[in-house]
C-alpha cells in the first residue's frame, strides 16, 4: 500500500503522471468553479460564501 501511493522523486516518469494529474485536477476544479459562479455575476447578485 505504501509504495502504491509513495512516487521517488528520482523517477521522471512518476513525477510527470503526477504533474498531470495535479494540473489536470486543478484545470477540472478551475474549470467548474467558474461555471458555477458565472451565473451569478451575469445576475449581477455576486454574493461569495465566506
């Protein structure tokens, strides 16, 4: 299990799975938080969760 989720950093291949899933994650995240607040900067009630 440990080395399931341990990645060396001494292998490129490892690390570049893991810059593109962290970078496709972030995008995806991005991506979704703006649709769901577009609607309502279009509505003009911009009113961000504190």
């Amino acid at each position: 299990m440990r080395n399931k989720v341990y990645f060396p950093s001494s292998s490129p291949q490892a690390s570049s799975l893991s810059f593109c899933l962290v970078t496709m994650r972030f995008f995806l995240a991005s991506s979704w938080l703006f649709n769901s607040l577009e609607p309502k900067v279009v509505a003009g009630n911009f009113n961000p969760i504190p």
